[in-house]
C-alpha cells in the first residue's frame, strides 16, 4: 500500500494532485495498491476510483505537527508500507515525526531550500542540481531523482497524434493558466492578443473546474471572444487540444512538461513563486519565451513575444527539439519503479 499526501485548492492549484494521481495510476499499472490523503472528495473522479483505493480529506490545515499525528495515524491504519509527499507545508519537524514512527517516503520538492528527510526527493526543474542539496538533504540514504526525466505527466501524454509538420502557420492558440485560480492570466492573454493578431487565429482555453473565475471567462468569451474563443473547463482530452494547437501562453506550472511532451511552443508567464524558476530553466534552454511574474508583465510584452514566436518558423523547430529532448512522458513510470525497488529491499 502507498499512501498519498497531496494539497491542492484553488489557490494553490491542481498540479500537485495532478502529479500525484499520475504517479498512483503507475504505480496501481505495477501492481501497488494507493490511498489519497489531503484533497476534498469533491475533486475525486469517477476513473480515480479506478486506481485509487480509498480517498481522505485531510480538511482544515491546524498545523504541522496536528498533520503529521494524523497522517501516521492514517498510514499505520492502512498498513502503508510507503508514503509520496506533494505538500509544500511539510516542513523540519513533520518529516523528523515521520522519519521517528520509521516511514519511509517520495518527496516532491521544487526549491532545494528547505530542510528534507525523504528517502527519495524528486524536483523536475531542468536546472536543479545534486549540489543544490548538498546544505538541506538530512537522510544519508537518499536518491536525489532531478530533471524532466521524472517529470509527472497523466497518462495520455504524450499523445499518440504526429507533431505538427514544420513551417505550418499559426491557427490555434491555447491559453491555459493551470486548474486552480488563474489570478486573472486568462483574461490578461486574451485582452492583449485578440485585437492584435491576426483575425484567423483561434484561441483554446483550458480552465480548470476549480477557478472561481469561470463565470467570469464565460461572461467575456461571450461579449468579445467575437466567435474566435472556446472555452472548455476540465476537458478530458487535454493531450489531444494540446496537440491541435500551434502556439501556447502558459503558467509556469506543471502543465509545461504536458505541453513540451507535445511539441508545443510555450511563451510562459508565472502565477506563483514556485512556477519561476522552472519556466526560467526552459528558456534558458531554448525550450520557451519566459516574460517573468503575471503582475510585471504588461500587454505589449506578451504581443511582441507572440508575434516574434509566431512570425519565426525556425525559432518554434527550436523550442520543440529543446523541450523534447527533455521531457518524454515516462517520468511516472520511472517513478513507480524506484517506489517498488525500494519496498521490496525492505
């Protein structure tokens, strides 16, 4: 049994649960049974019962050390022989708690800066470094597993559908700001690009069914999308839209591997802190245009970075070869398969 602890909400968005539910549908296709700890049922699907054997809300945050006695008390109820932690609250003292009651775990980090007990530590940011670790890492036994090759994509990337061909102009471009608040990317992309491209381009929108904003982005598809907008929440063929699509204004969230899995052209822009650095990581690779934080960037910083994009065929082969040189959908799999060595040396 693998038990989950996962936090997700709409103001910390999906991708946490998203990576977590992908890692459990490996881990269930090896064999292993999975429990998911934290998220409200309510964003339970019906295909995660598939998969997922038992779901419990964690509800209220109280503190720390309230979680970690409530989550040992969960693990040791289920016979959980092991534990994946996609929870950015866990902090010194939870994982010192866990580490006493003798758990064993995944920890899914993204900064290199806070103190780690986790047996195996997972960071998919292009630029992360063992050497970031060296001052934080307090289990002497742990796999550091970093880069895009245990990046966490679902299951259907990367699509089965043919990259589309080199020299194809710009028809479809999707917008999407991960599945919890967009802090108002949406509409910001929308705005700045739908007077001043060029009026056959088409706009996808990906929201997620947890962006309070929803009403809103109907409201305005409605009165200016000019026929030119769809707008599609928690779609089931997110891999296929993605694939349809020739140009992407993106967070920096985890939805940037899927798109990269597909050979789609990114320009990038971070809703929250933890998106910075590794959208910053695939710009400097060639892999995306990052313009930096949504509050500093202004309308014509995104209209140029388009257009530019758009404009340079070569530029586009560029991104798609560099993103997928880095990220090829196994990252799951890759995953799953070091949770099962290390269950089974014990």
């Amino acid at each position: 049994m693998i038990i989950f602890r996962c936090n997700a909400s709409p103001e910390v968005g999906l991708g946490h649960l998203v990576r977590c539910r992908a890692l459990a549908y490996a881990l269930k296709r090896q064999g292993e049974s999975c429990v998911m700890v934290g998220p409200p049922k309510s964003y339970a699907t019906e295909e995660d019962a598939e998969f997922i054997e038992d779901w419990i809300e964690a509800g209220e945050w109280v503190s720390a050390e309230w979680d970690a006695a409530r989550f040992t008390e969960i693990v040791r109820d289920k016979s959980a022989g092991f534990a994946v932690l996609d929870d950015y609250r866990i902090d010194a003292g939870y994982q010192k708690f866990l580490s006493a009651k003798g758990l064993h775990w995944l920890q899914f980090d993204g900064t290199a800066q806070k103190p780690l007990w986790a047996d195996l530590v997972v960071n998919a940011n292009p630029a992360a470094r063992a050497d970031d670790y060296r001052d934080v890492l307090h289990n002497p036994g742990a796999q550091l597993l970093l880069g895009p090759r245990y990046a966490v994509l679902r299951a259907e990337f990367p699509p089965v559908a043919a990259l589309r061909p080199a020299g194809r102009s710009i028809e479809q471009v999707l917008v999407a700001f991960g599945g919890g608040d967009d802090r108002g990317g949406i509409e910001f992309a929308l705005t700045s690009l739908i007077e001043n491209v060029p009026a056959n381009w088409r706009f996808v929108v990906i929201s997620g069914g947890h962006n309070p904003r929803n009403p809103q982005l109907c409201d305005w598809v409605e009165t200016h999308g000019r026929g030119r907008v769809s707008l599609s929440v928690d779609p089931e063929n997110v891999a296929a839209i993605m694939a349809g699509c020739d140009l992407a204004v993106m967070a920096g969230g985890t939805s940037i591997y899927e798109a990269a899995s597909c050979g789609l052209p990114m320009v990038l822009i971070a809703i929250a802190d933890n998106q910075i650095r590794p959208a910053r990581a695939f710009a400097d690779a060639g892999a995306a245009v990052f313009l930096g934080a949504l509050h500093e960037v202004g309308a014509g910083d995104l209209l140029r970075a388009v257009s530019n994009v758009a404009a340079t065929d070569r530029l586009r082969r560029e991104m798609v070869e560099a993103a997928g040189a880095w990220v090829d959908g196994k990252g799951a799999q890759r995953l799953a398969s070091k949770i099962i060595g290390m269950i089974r040396k014990e």
